[in-house]
C-alpha cells in the first residue's frame, strides 16, 4: 500500500464544491454549515483528492472550505465514525488507509441492508421519487455508455441519498451512512484499471429502474447482483497497487 501523508494545503486546487463563506453556526441554503463541510470533505476523500494516509488540518481545511473549524470539526468526527479518518491523540487526523480484508467484510453487510434499503424503497416511494429514480436510471446508462466519471459518482451520491430516504427507515438509514464512502472511495480508486464503469452504472440502472417500476423482487435480485460483482471486484485487486 503505497500513502504519503501529506498536508492538505499542498499544491492543490480548491475543491469545485466547497462550501462558500459564511460565519459558524448560520444555515446556507437550508444546509447547516457542518452538513455542509461533511458532504465537500467526504467527496474529497471519495474521490481521492485527499489520499489514503494524508494528514489533514481543521485549519488549512476550513480555510479551504471558506467556514469555521467548529463545523469542520464537527464533520471530521462525523467521518470518523464512518472509517474515512482517524482521529488520534497527539497526532491529528488522517484519512484511512484502504484495507482490502475490510472493504469485503463491509460487503457483507452491505448486501444484507442494502437490500431492505433497495425493496423499501420499491415499495414506499412516493410519485415524484419514482420519477427521480427513473431518471437516475437513465443517468446511469447515459454514464456508462458514455464513460462518463463524473455523471456516475454525482448520480450514486443521489441514488444512495435518495434510496435511504425513499426506505422510510432511520435504523437502515443509520447503517448505510456508515458505508457508502468507503464503498465509493474504493471503487473510484481501481474502477480504470478494471474498465468497471459500463459494468457497474449498468447494475445501479437496473436497480434504480426497478425501484422506479414499485418491483421489490427485480430491486433486490438487481442489488444482489450488484454485490456479486463488487465482491469480484474487490477480491480482483488485490494484485493492484494504490
């Protein structure tokens, strides 16, 4: 496993995302300022902005996210909880390293939530978010027929945002938070070399679709697959240097 850890200031663009200026403690947009420096800093460790085994500072951070450390703060123990940092006495916070062993245990609890999460979703979602998902459905095609990076992760955070609050179940909400940035970051990390993304935003279409068609059986059988194959995926890179 190759990390350095490196400092968050160092030579790097601001984060297209980050939040803009404003004073601890106000609301933006209907978002509180630490929903807010939660959702740009878990999409930078996601997306690999900032690497497995950087250190990170709540100042250079909050400078960068243009808010005050106390949301930063706030957002970084929420992501500890989460496994993307670690928090240490004496030594600041990093970002987790990527282990490969963990990222399967994670699999195997993922598949047995998820699929609640995805057949609930089927059942309980209401008109305008069975629109949604078929749009996300479509978006999912669009990404993998087109290679597109970038439509596939914004689409994910929604679907997953979305599929957790279509549920209609805290406790599995609860869970899944728990899970789907390391999912993201791992797959973001070796998709390219496995030339994964036509596979995958093929899988996450056919369960966005059938959420959107109310079929709970297709839901969860396409969500198996899904699972299926990220385990496949994962086990694939183990030969693979990150």
């Amino acid at each position: 496993m190759v990390a350095g850890k490196r400092s968050v200031a160092a030579g790097r663009h601001k984060a297209a995302s980050a939040a803009p200026s404003a004073q601890a403690g106000t609301r933006v947009r209907g978002k509180s300022l630490t929903a807010q420096a939660y959702e740009t800093i878990e999409a930078m460790i996601a997306n690999l902005e900032l690497r497995p085994g950087e250190a990170l500072s709540e100042v250079e951070l909050a400078k960068r996210l243009g808010i005050g450390r106390t949301p930063v703060r706030e957002a970084l123990q929420r992501l500890a909880r989460e496994h993307l940092v670690q928090i240490l006495p004496q030594r600041g916070v990093l970002v987790t390293e990527i282990d490969i062993k963990r990222q399967l245990r994670l699999l195997e609890v993922r598949r047995e939530v998820e699929r609640l999460v995805v057949s609930r979703a089927a059942r309980r979602a209401t008109p305008e978010e069975r629109e949604r998902f078929d749009e996300l459905g479509r978006a999912f095609a669009a990404a993998g027929r087109n290679g597109d990076q970038v439509l596939f992760m914004r689409s994910d955070k929604e679907f997953n945002d979305l599929s957790v609050a279509a549920a209609r179940n805290e406790f599995a909400a609860g869970a899944m938070g728990l899970m789907h940035g390391l999912s993201r970051r791992f797959w973001f990390l070796h998709h390219k070399q496995a030339d994964d993304l036509k596979t995958i935003a093929h899988l996450h279409s056919q369960i966005a679709l059938a959420i959107a068609r109310r079929d709970e059986d297709a839901a969860a059988k396409a969500l198996d697959e899904l699972i299926d194959h990220n385990e496949a995926f994962t086990k694939e890179t183990v030969n693979l240097e990150y």
